[in-house]
C-alpha cells in the first residue's frame, strides 16, 4: 500500500527532487559567473555576447521549451499522482478485505482503469506546475539582463565624458576597479566601504542591492516568503507534488463514489497546525456532508497538505464498509475540534496552538493521539 513514507521518499529520492535542485544550482551558478566575466567586459559587443550566453544557459530552466525542467515535469512529476491513486486502490482494498464479511460482499468491484477524467486532473497539475517555473525562469532572465544592459549603458556613458575630460588611462583603469568591484558583488553579495564608494561615483548606488540579491541565487519574493530562486523552484515543485498525490487520491475514491478520507497521523516534533487534523476524518465529495463530517477545504489553509512540507497524507475512510460504531466516533471526535480552528490560514493555526498548554491541546487532539503522551505525539512532521 502506498504510504506517506512512499510520497516523502519519492520527494527525497536522487532521481527526483534532489536531481531537480541540482540543476538550478549548477545553471544559476554558471549565470552569475557569465554575468560576473560579462560586466568585467565591458562594450557593446561584449555586451550581446554576455546576453546571449545568459539565455542559452537559461533555456535549461524554461518548462516551456524542450529543457530538463520541462522533461523533469513531464516524467518524475507525475509519479506523484500515481503514488496517489495506487494508494487509494491500495486503501479500499484493504479496508474491504478488514470488512465484516456481508459488507465486503455488498461492495461493489474497484475502478482502476484510467480514464479522461484521470488524464485532465493530471494535465491541469502539469500546467499549473509549468506555469510557477515559468516565474522563476523569467526572474532569473530579467535579473541578470537588467544586470547587464545596465552596466553597460553606464560604463559607455560614463566613458564618452571621461574620453574628453580625463582620459582613456585613468578611464580604463577606474572600469576595471568599478567592474571588479560588481563582479565581486555579484558572486559573493559582499561590499566593502572603498567598492561600495567607488560604485556610488560611478552611478550604481541603486544597483548594488540587486547584485547583493543575485549573489544569493536571484532572490524572489512570492507571497510572504523570500529566498532563492532555486529554493522556490524545489519548494514550489515539493508542494505541488504533495498536492498532486492528493489529487490522484482524490480523484479515484470519487470514481468509486467514497467522499470520506482520513488524515494521516505520526510523531511531531512539536504541535503546530497539523495538530488540528491529523487523525481526523474529512468530506472530500460536493457542497455540504450529509453526514455531517467537516469538509476538507475546512482545514488550515483551505486545501490540503496545509504547508509546504507537510508528511501527512490522506487515507481512503469506506463509510459503506466500516460499523455504525466506528463512523459514530470518527464523526464526534471531528466535531470536537472548536470552530475557531476551521477554515483559517495556516499560520493562524500555528499561532493558536503555539499558545496552547498541554491540557488545551489534548482536549482537541484527534482521538489516537490525545492519549499518546506529549513527548511521543508531538514527533517530527
């Protein structure tokens, strides 16, 4: 049966992730060394030279042309989906073999074939993935060409008045400080006070931030978070591929008409959102559960996983195969979680149970994990 440790080692695996990150370190690496070189290069020619090597490199990050990220997208992303649906196949078969013996009999036999609907959820995943590297493609082309489109145009400025009031001598002498000041700026995001000083004269008093950014991979901001280029690309494309596996999920317990899931449970290094649900049993169908289970888009955050990150993972809940018994406690113990803590964003949540004591947090812990000691229930997530 596909589990958690399944999806959290197929995001983990060489072949996979790590290959992925891999690649924008080495490509972003080399575009700041061709930007570095460019800027110590100064002149026109040089200029289209630095330009066109920058985006030949950056071709290797485009989604959407023929590139390894596009390839990468189009062949390890999609393992997530799979790994989704196996494990939804895996979990109603097992749920049904468990089964009191008349209700296995009554289920009905288990979709697997792989229809239309399959292949559109899976394309709109693919486009929604290509369209988030697009992003960071762009950034990293636009950065490093403003980079050097701007150096140029004031390294040539500044040398047609220099050419009739100094001299070429001391002109080219101050360009090499000046652009060795930048390179140095560009690969390594330091600045000491006499480069900061003559880069000021020179008239990039407003660039040397951007270069600072550069040095440590292109930096974006998207949402509330900062960081590298290369690390949103991996992040973006972990979280998506969490999602994905939901997704496939999803998607065949609905084509065997199972609305019900249940969220996963491990140890916590310390509570936080997932907390809340771990445990819990969700409504996954349309509009409102007529059995009265909360609705997965309920969780933190809306949708589910919650954060970027996050090992938890959905788990087929047969309502048709399992006693009145055992739906009459997994539905009171989901409606023993407080309003407070539904529909909110994830880091409200976390704020919330961050003030929480050890006896507030086992009174809405799911059951299952409540009258596990704290040590051991708060295990890492």
């Amino acid at each position: 049966m596909s589990t958690a440790r399944d999806l959290q080692s197929l995001l983990s695996s060489a072949e996979n992730l790590a290959a992925l990150d891999a690649l924008y370190e080495r490509t972003i690496d080399q575009i700041l060394a061709e930007v570095a070189a460019g800027v110590t290069r100064p002149g026109a020619a040089r200029a289209r030279e630095t330009l066109i090597r920058i985006r030949e490199l950056a071709t290797r990050l485009d989604p959407r042309r023929d590139s390894a990220v596009r390839r990468w997208i189009y062949v390890e992303f999609p393992n997530a989906y799979y790994l989704g649906d196996e494990a939804a196949v895996s979990g109603l078969e097992s749920q049904v073999k468990r089964a009191a013996e008349e209700r296995a009999a009554a289920f009905p036999e288990i979709r697997t074939a792989f229809t239309a609907l399959n292949q559109l959820q899976l394309k709109a995943q693919i486009a929604a993935l290509t369209d988030r590297l697009s992003d960071v493609h762009r950034h990293i082309l636009s950065r490093a060409g403003i980079a050097v489109r701007r150096t140029q145009l004031v390294f040539s400025q500044d040398a047609e008045v220099r050419e009739h009031v100094i001299g070429g001598i001391i002109r080219g002498q101050t360009h090499r400080e000046v652009a060795t000041d930048i390179a140095r700026t560009i690969l390594t995001g330091q600045v000491p006070p006499a480069a900061a000083a003559r880069m000021r004269e020179a008239g990039f008093a407003g660039d040397v931030e951007t270069w600072k950014q550069m040095s440590k991979g292109f930096q974006m901001t998207v949402g509330g978070w900062t960081g590298s280029a290369r690390a949103y690309a991996n992040l973006t494309a972990r979280t998506m591929q969490a999602e994905l596996h939901s997704v496939g999920m999803i998607t065949r317990l609905q084509q065997n008409s199972i609305n019900h899931v249940r969220i996963s449970r491990h140890q916590q290094a310390k509570a936080d959102v997932c907390t809340l649900f771990a445990g819990r049993v969700y409504y996954i169908g349309p509009g409102t559960d007529p059995m009265g289970f909360p609705s997965i888009k309920t969780i933190p955050g809306g949708h589910f996983p919650p954060h970027p990150n996050c090992a938890h993972v959905m788990e087929p809940f047969v309502v048709a195969v399992k006693s009145p018994e055992a739906v009459a406690a997994a539905l009171g113990d989901a409606q023993r979680l407080p309003k407070k803590f539904t529909a909110i964003s994830t880091k409200e949540a976390n704020e919330l149970v961050g003030a929480m004591n050890e006896a507030a947090l086992n009174e809405i812990a799911p059951k299952g994990t409540a009258d596990v000691k704290p040590p051991e229930r708060r295990g890492a997530a």
